[in-house]
C-alpha cells in the first residue's frame, strides 16, 4: 500500500517535489479521530519520543532533587541548536549532578544551527558531546542515574538498568511491545523502537491528559509538556520549528520533532495526541503536515489562522528572492 | 500515477524511510534503454544541466581566450563545496576577464562542506558569493559575458541576452521546449525548465557521444565532460558524491547532481544519458540510484563493482557505531 502524498513543494508554479506518509490522530481511549495513510506499521519515532523517555527522571525525584525547573525539564526533551543556552544549561544540569561532558555518551557534533557552529569556530571553540542536539536528554538519562544511585556509565545500552526503565515507560505509555524484534541504535546510541503511529498517538494523548497512566506517571506527563510549552527555546532553539510553534501556541500546544520525518504532538485542551511520518524521512514536510494537522483539530479557533501560516513556508533562494514553497495536498489541502 | 520505490532505508534491519522516483536511460538517437516510473512528467533539473549551460562558454571562445584548461571548466559546471581550492579559482578566473567577486549574481552563503566552514570563521572570514557552490557557473557566464562584449550586469535574468543563449543550448540539447510556461527560478536566481527526463537523458547521451549536435557544439562537450571527469574535485569537493564516484570511473563515467533529488549522467563508451528524479527531492536516494544504474549498464566491468559500492552508503551515528543504511529497492535491487 502506498500513502498519499501528503506535502508538495513548488517552484514557479510548478510542483518540483512530494512527499507522502501516513498521519493518526487518537484519544487516549484509543479512539480515532483521524488515520490518513497506514498507520499500523511501525516506524522509528526516535526523537519524538524524548518527553517520554524524560519521564523517569521526573518520577524518580531526580529533577526536583538538583532543583530543576521548566528550563531543565524541557531541556531534558530536546533536539537543540547547540546554541550557548543549551549548551551551559546541560554543563550546569551536569554539574549538579557532579558529573561533565566526559559522562555524556551521545558522541559529539558540531551545533545544529549554522549561526552557533560559525560563532564557535570564531571563538576558537570545538564541538564536544554538549553541543549534540541530544545533550539534554543524556543529561536527563545521567542526573536520574546519579539520583538513584545507577552506575551511569553504560547507560546508552540497550541491556542497561536505565534504558530498562525507558522501554518500560515507552511501553506503559503507547502500548506497544519495545523489544530487540524492533529495536535499531539511534544517532545518539540509545535504543529506538518501532511502534504503529496509532500507538504513539493515543500515547501523546495519554501523556496531555493522564488518562490510562498512573498517578505520579501522569503528573509528570503534565509537568514535562507545560514545561516544554512555557520554555519552547530549550526544546529547540533558535528558527527551530517546535520552538516557533510553541511560542506561536502558548501553552496550547505540545509537538516534538523526530528524526526521518516524524512528529509526535498533543492538543491537551483537545485530549488529542498526534503522531506522523514522512516515508521520506524529510522534516520540511513532516513540518507542514503537524501544522496542517493541529490547524484542523483547532479549526475556529483564532490560535488556528496562526498555525496554518507554518503549513505554507515560502522558499526563498540566496537572493532572497522568493521562488517557490510548500503546501500541504491532498486530504490536507 | 505514483512512481516506485527505488531507495530504502534501513535502521537496525527494518526499513525506516522509502524514496520514490523515475528512471531515464537513453541513446542519443532517442532509444529508450531502461525506463523506472513517469519519465514524461515535466521535473527541474537545477544544476544537473550546468555541463549545458557551460557550453557557450567554450563555444564562444571564451575559455580559450582565458587560457581556462580542465579545472576551470570542471569549475564551470560544478555545485562546489566552497573549499579554499574552488574559491581561489573562480576569484581568478574572474580576474583574467577583469572582474571580482562583486560582479557575482548568486547570492552569498557558506560553504556547502561544513569542514570548510568552520575554517573560514576561524580565520576570522565571512561568506562571500565565491563560497556560494554555483559561483563557477556564475564566473564561466561573467567570462563569457565580457569576452562577448555582452554587459554583464543582470545576467542571471531570464531576459538577458545570456540567458536567452543558455536557453538556445539547453533546447538544442534536450529537444525540450524551454520558456515562460515551465519556468521557475533557481537557487542562484537564473531561470530553471522543467523538462521530462527523457529529454534529459537523450540530452546527455548527445553531451557525450556529439550525435545530433552541430560541430562546434559536440566539440565543446565533449572538452567539457572531459575536464569534468579529469578534475573531479573541482566538480564538487571533498566527500561529494559526483567527486568520489568520478574519481573510481576514471574518465569513463560522467555525473552531476542537481538540488531537489536529480542527477543527470553518462556513460560515454556506451553512448547512454541518465536522468532521474528522487520525488521528494532527496540527494541520498538520488544518489543510490545513479549508482545503482550505471553499475547495471556496466554489468560484468571490473568498473561496475566498485560503482556498486555507492549503492550501499553506511548509516553511523556520533559514536561512529554502524546503525543502517541505504540500498536500491524494486527493480534496482
């Protein structure tokens, strides 16, 4: 089966390129409010799962033990820029913990964002493990380890007493069984499970509502996301798409990136959690489909004019000249 | 119509991403040898026709009356990385016609190889137009403009009389209509035609056999692909894809990326032109397919073997563990 093409890109007029995936939209009852596309198969959610891979660290004590507060907690459920903020937020997260850079095991590059590798090859700088757009969440990993009095090093592998409790938590949270069957190594070297985007979905409506989790599972399901919604700069950073949207939403809205493609996203006033793949991999049109999505459950409201405007990026050249854009097509044109 | 699967991509043994797309191999006589999917469907071939777009720059006399050897015309058709190399070239071609960096109408952006710049901030330096990766295209046109005695300011205009002769060629070449109707406009702002890629291959197959072009024209291509495959480094740059895979052929195979998933190629002692578009514009798909291809034409050749080593990119993560790849799917497998 094929899915629909779900983002064009154009250029002069003329459609140059497409983008197909599949897109689920559930309660947490496991209702489906929207299925465009398969979305039984499974696909890698990698790091559009990151809020719920921080939950233990909030379970376990661990955040309030260091004293951390939003800042932090988003931090935790970031893919950031590598931008000095993010960078010596996770130093400082680190130091609390009286651990470095040299604990963190998700390999180094060079910043995300173009504007802070220039900055620091100009300051005489290189990149180290602080820099990678995971840091926040090895910091989250290492803190609760440190906490609860789990050796740390290690904690990337899949067979570690840490990286149990995250799979146990990604299975409690989307329902779906995570296993060597379905496991693959993530850029940053921890597991990552595939699992039906109709689970990760009814997931994120669990986690925006509490509705099927425990009691301390939901109160930091809740903690994480209004963190992530009242600090969008720590779960991004500069131009990045959930920090610009989530400044845009005011704490309406919860959405987080994954590599290849993926969004998972949550409307809590709604009860509705989102989840969707480009089958391409590409992030622009994974960007224009979430927004699509969210601007149609929100329809009516004003908050939904502002989010259509992300569904409609213009593309401009080195002139800045504009030449083209995308749009979504389709079921969500 | 949908197009078929031509790349997968692979984490942990599952698929994790699929790129669509379509195949063109024909002869320059206009025989089809290998079609995948629509190759009537109208696509952009952005820089992949820089090779056509640099022919009236030899034509004219240009290149000679500059003494440009290989380099400079590899120079003329490549998407550089923007290395200290690429630079220092186009700045002196431009100096041999009288001119400089001002006189560059593509826009300024860093350096497409990010090694390239995080030196350049390190040695205190800015992006200029010479980093952009079309500046060689750009500097043939401006020597080409001045030794024509044609004014060369608003050269990148789809109405000046340059432009208008790159339109000549491109037409010539492809006996594909170029104009106002399949016009869009390029990331270094000079007008882009959507054509079908079966005009693209047979246009390439003409580029390297001169069969169906005038004298003078079959002559300048075929000094062109020459220099290209001669010097691929200043095709591209360190670790491009047309660079690596020149580099094994040796002087047999020709090949040129162009923006949003394209390639156009040849295999000149078999008398083949390539072209093909990944749909969702994506260069590592586009990648695997060219090689995918040309390694089945040259089926049997010692050559074809380690083309066959393109088709199979290592995905590893920032520890350097392997985690996936890629490879040619359906009817490329």
């Amino acid at each position: 089966m094929s899915n629909p093409v779900l983002v064009e890109v154009l250029r002069g007029g003329h459609v140059e390129s497409r983008h197909r995936g599949a897109v689920a939209v559930f309660d947490a009852d496991g209702k489906a409010m929207l299925e465009i596309g398969d979305t039984q198969r499974p696909v890698f959610p990698r790091s559009a799962v990151k809020s719920i891979q921080a939950l233990p660290f909030v379970e376990t004590g661990a955040a309030d033990a260091y004293g951390f507060g939003d800042r932090e907690l988003a931090l935790a459920c970031a893919s950031h820029n590598g931008e000095v903020g993010h960078v010596e937020l996770a130093r400082a997260m680190l130091a609390k913990a009286g651990l470095d850079v040299e604990a963190l095991e998700c390999g180094a590059h060079w910043p995300s964002y173009q504007k802070a590798t220039i900055e620091l090859a100009r300051s005489g700088g290189t990149a180290n493990a602080l820099h990678n757009n995971c840091s926040g969440k090895h910091t989250g990993f290492l803190c609760a380890c440190c906490h609860g009095g789990i050796e740390h090093r290690g904690y990337v592998r899949a067979d570690h007493a840490y990286q149990e409790m995250l799979r146990g938590a990604l299975e409690d949270v989307t329902g779906a069984a995570h296993n060597a069957d379905n496991r693959g190594t993530d850029g940053c070297s921890i597991p990552t499970y595939a699992v039906p985007l109709r689970n990760l979905a009814r997931g994120f409506a669990r986690m925006a509502t509490g509705v099927g989790l425990g009691q301390e599972r939901a109160k930091a399901a809740t903690r994480l996301f209004a963190a992530c919604m009242a600090e969008p700069f720590y779960v991004g950073g500069t131009d990045r798409f959930d920090t610009r949207l989530m400044n845009v939403a005011k704490g309406r809205v919860f959405t987080k990136v994954g590599a290849e493609g993926v969004f998972c996203a949550a409307v809590p006033e709604l009860g509705l959690g989102i989840a969707l793949k480009c089958d391409d991999g590409a992030s622009r049109a994974a960007e224009v489909t979430v927004a699509a999505v969210i601007a149609r459950l929100l329809k009516g409201d004003a908050l939904a004019d502002e989010i259509a405007e992300f569904t409609r990026p213009r593309l401009t050249n080195w002139n800045g000249i504009e030449v083209g854009g995308l749009r979504p097509a389709g079921e969500l044109a």
